[in-house]
C-alpha cells in the first residue's frame, strides 16, 4: 500500500537529489528520510532510488511514481480541503501562482476583496511564467495558476489549447501590447507607431514567452530585432528604456504597475494581444477557498 506521506517524500528526493536536502526541505531528519523511503520500496516491491556519488537517482520505477504522484497529491489535497469545507470548517488554504505583472495588478486586488469576504482563507503567493506556472500546478505545487498566451501566435494557440484542455480555464481579461521608447525619440507623441517602423532600434526584450512574441511579430513586418538587453524584470525594462539604450514593446498590464519614468508608452501597429486566464484542476475547482479566490480573480479582471 503507497502511503501520501511516502509519495511527499520520494518527491522531495527526487527534487533535492539527496535524503539530506529532501529532510531539510520538509522539516524532518535524514534517518526519517530514510526509512520511509525503504518503506515504502517494500509496499512497491522494487527499488525506487540508486545512489550516484553524493547524489540519489531514481529508477525506472522511481520515475514511474513520480510522474503519479503530482496528481495523486493534488486530489488528496482537494479532497483534505472539501471534507473541511463540508464538515463547517470556516478556513481555507489556497496556493496561488502568477507572473510579475498579473502578481502587482490582478493579484492584489482579487486577494483584498477575497480577504473581506472570507477573513479565514490563507492565501501563498508565489511567482512564475508561463508555461512554469502551469506546471506547478499539474504537479500539485500549486491550486491556481495565472496564465497567459497570445492572440494568433504560430503554433502556440493551438499548443496551449491542448495543454488546457483538461483544465479549469476562468478567462479574466484580454491585454495589449504597447510600444515603449525613450521620451525624445521622434516616434515619442506618435498615435501609434507601425512596428517596421522601430526596425533599426536596439531593443530591450522582456521574458522568454514575450521575447518568442516579440520576434514572431518582427518577422512578420519583415525585420529581425536586434536585441541589445534581455530581462525578466519589467521595471528594469521601463529604466533601459528611460535611459535612452533602446524600445521595447511590453503588455499593458505590465506598465500600469510601473511608472515609466524617462519613457512615452505608444499605441503599437498591428495590434497584439494576449489572453489572461486563471488555471486550476478539476477536483481543486471544487474547493470552496480555490473557487472563492477564482471567482475574485474574475472581478478583478472586470475592473
């Protein structure tokens, strides 16, 4: 019989790569460690991890169970949190991860109406990008992620739709892209600029989904950017900007958490779009904290 808790910790090994950083990360000694770990390769019936130097590897079997054990601690969790909920528990715990502009604009808001109305739910924030986000919670590290993906990217659309498909998608708003350049650029009090346009600029390039986009969108108006700076930072874009060292092109969820000190904000040609979604899976929906904070998210992105 596979016990949670044996799964918990074969997962931490498996992770750290040792008993020693497993026992540390949940709060244990390494003999604990262990011994469950032979515990549970007695229920199973075969070994599960090998030692490499320092270092522990899991078997085929190891990697087997690992791969489960993602999904088989998230229904556990579920399951702990709607017994909770029916049995007239008045708290909740939900694990909410986002990307740094969804984190200072959505989040916030969401979180202090979800507090008001249910003073007894604890929400943990953490912050990761797509597609990280999304595996954070396929994993069981997480009860809701926030996502995003783009409007006509090639292959991505139909990527993502797949990769969603067995999830809970809540939409919460649609974002544009704006251009971004330095205040006394000429294009500066422009309407809108055409992005062919800024093909000669060095550019400054945001995080890795946004820099495929942003290539993607060059190629189609003929040009290959020439990036000078790349950063996952987006103040630290606003600042590159400011200075003088380039343009950038950034969501417009992400500029209404900065302010872009030294930099013009201008309307970008052709439009590009991403779409903003809160992700959770199915037996966690259920859960009345994760739909609470869900249902919040939603408002949030209305406002």
């Amino acid at each position: 019989m596979i016990e949670a808790r044996h799964l918990r910790v074969l997962r931490a090994v498996a992770i750290s790569g040792s008993f020693s950083a497993a026992a540390r990360e949940l709060g244990c000694t390494q003999p604990a460690v262990s011994q469950q770990m032979k515990a549970l390769e007695t229920n199973v019936g075969t070994p599960l991890l090998v030692r490499t130097g320092r270092e522990m590897r899991l078997t085929e079997a190891g990697e087997a169970l690992v791969r489960h054990a993602g999904g088989i601690l998230a229904g556990l969790t579920a399951a702990e949190e709607e017994v909770a909920a029916i049995a007239g528990l008045r708290a909740g715990r939900v694990r909410l991860v986002s990307f740094p502009s969804g984190s200072s604009t959505l989040v916030p808001t969401a979180l202090a109406a979800l507090r008001a109305a249910h003073p007894g739910t604890r929400v943990s924030l953490e912050e990761a990008e797509p597609p990280k986000s999304v595996e954070l919670l396929r994993e069981g590290d997480c009860d809701v992620a926030l996502a995003f993906r783009y409007e006509g990217a090639a292959g991505e659309g139909a990527a993502d739709g797949e990769e969603w498909a067995d999830l809970v998608v809540r939409p919460l708003l649609t974002d544009r892209l704006v251009g971004l350049v330095p205040e006394r650029h000429p294009l500066a009090r422009a309407g809108s600029v055409g992005i062919a346009e800024l093909a000669d600029e060095p550019w400054i390039a945001g995080c890795p989904r946004c820099r495929g986009q942003l290539v993607q969108v060059c190629a189609g108006a003929g040009f290959t950017p020439r990036i000078d700076f790349a950063t996952d930072d987006y103040p630290a874009v606003v600042g590159l900007v400011g200075a003088g060292l380039g343009v950038a092109v950034l969501p417009q969820l992400a500029i209404e958490s900065v302010r872009p000190r030294g930099a013009r904000t201008v309307e970008l040609e052709p439009t590009v779009r991403r779409e903003i979604v809160a992700l959770t899976l199915p037996d966690l929906a259920q859960v009345p904290a994760v739909s609470a904070t869900l249902d919040e998210l939603v408002r949030a992105g209305a406002r």
